[in-house]
C-alpha cells in the first residue's frame, strides 16, 4: 500500500495501526516515505505529542505540550528539544464548536497565523448533517498576518484510517515546517479522536 501525498499535496499524515493508547502518527513526504513519527503519550492530563525521526524514538525532532488540562481554548507549545519554544497553538475556545479556528503565535508571544475550516455552512452541514463529511471531508486554510497562504489541511475520507493531506503555498513556507507538522498532527489527534467517538470505532487503524 503506498502513503505517498495526494497530487498537490507534499506530506500526508495517518494514524498508526491498531494503536490503543494515546494516539501515534506516521508523517510521510510526497514519495511516500517515512518523515517522521509522532508518538501522543497516554494518561496524561495534560496533552503531550513527541516527534520522533521514525517509530524507534531515539531522536526527538520536536514536542507539543499542552499548558493546562485538556479544553476548548488549550494552549500547545511547539518546541525543540532543548525546550526552546518555537511557537504556541491555541484553539478559539467555544467558536470552535461551530467551525473549527485556530491561532498560532511566534516564539514572543506575537500572532502569527490563522487556522480556519474552510466555511461556516459546510462546517454546520459536516457535524449535522448525516452524509456530508463522507462526501466533503474537513479542510483547513492556514493564513499568516501578513495574509500569505501558508498550508491547506485536506482529511481524506475512509472509514478506517485517519489521512490528513497537507499542501504547501510556498517554498520555503512562511511559517516553521516543524511548526506546519505540528499543526497537522494536533488536528489529527483531535479531529480523529472525535470522529472515532462519533463513530463508536475505539480504535486507530493504518499506518
């Protein structure tokens, strides 16, 4: 089975099989080819992603950690592994339960980007209307303050592997690349979470 990206798309990133606790992520490039591995750890209160090279863990890209107890605001910190930040992801609290909103700031604390569902209606019909999320998955536009287009995040519909595409408006991208990955990988674990509550799967399933 290949993983190489969708056309247009640089980098896919899909749940590992048949993880039970916590949730772990493969990273792939375009050729299909491992990039890296992201590993969510389990029985945590507090969110923690780790970026590993491959699935033996023994080199740290980079980490995203949650500043408090998981809720709709929460703030992750992107940073190396030395612990220097290299940029925070908040989620816009209670809009989010409509269309999902993000924003993203530089290492001072200054905003940087917006992450946006493509549209309020086709938001509405995916969480309520049966059917539509199949047909049209979610996708997200990151756009930076200086309004460059930066990514799209595209879930690639199946009914047992969460695929998200990414597609880069730039080389190099406006923003971080490890920062981009980042952002996929918490839109993966929180979008896949839910979609597997919604569905009652239980289970992650690829990889």
């Amino acid at each position: 089975m290949t993983h190489g990206a969708a056309p247009g798309e640089q980098y896919t990133i899909r749940q590992k099989i048949f993880k039970i606790f916590g949730a772990s992520f493969y990273i792939y490039d375009a050729r299909g080819d491992v990039l890296g591995y992201c590993k969510q750890k389990a029985f945590r209160l507090k969110e923690d992603l780790r970026f590993y090279t491959d699935t033996s863990c023994a080199t740290e890209l980079f980490s995203m950690r949650a500043r408090s107890i998981i809720d709709f605001s929460t703030t992750y910190d992107v940073a190396t592994p030395e612990g220097q930040v290299i940029a925070s992801i908040r989620r816009k609290g209670l809009s989010s339960i409509v269309r999902d909103s993000w924003q993203v700031f530089d290492p001072s604390g200054a905003h940087a980007a917006s992450l946006q569902e493509d549209s309020t209606g086709m938001a509405l019909a995916r969480r309520f209307i049966p059917g539509v999320a199949v047909f049209s998955p979610q996708r997200f536009e990151l756009i930076t303050d200086s309004n460059a287009h930066a990514a799209t995040f595209r879930t690639h519909f199946n009914p047992f592997v969460y695929r998200l595409g990414i597609a880069l408006h730039a080389d190099p991208p406006p923003l971080d690349l490890y920062v981009i990955l980042a952002i996929g990988c918490l839109i993966a674990a929180i979008e896949g979470r839910q979609s597997s509550e919604d569905s009652g799967a239980g289970l992650f399933s690829g990889g």
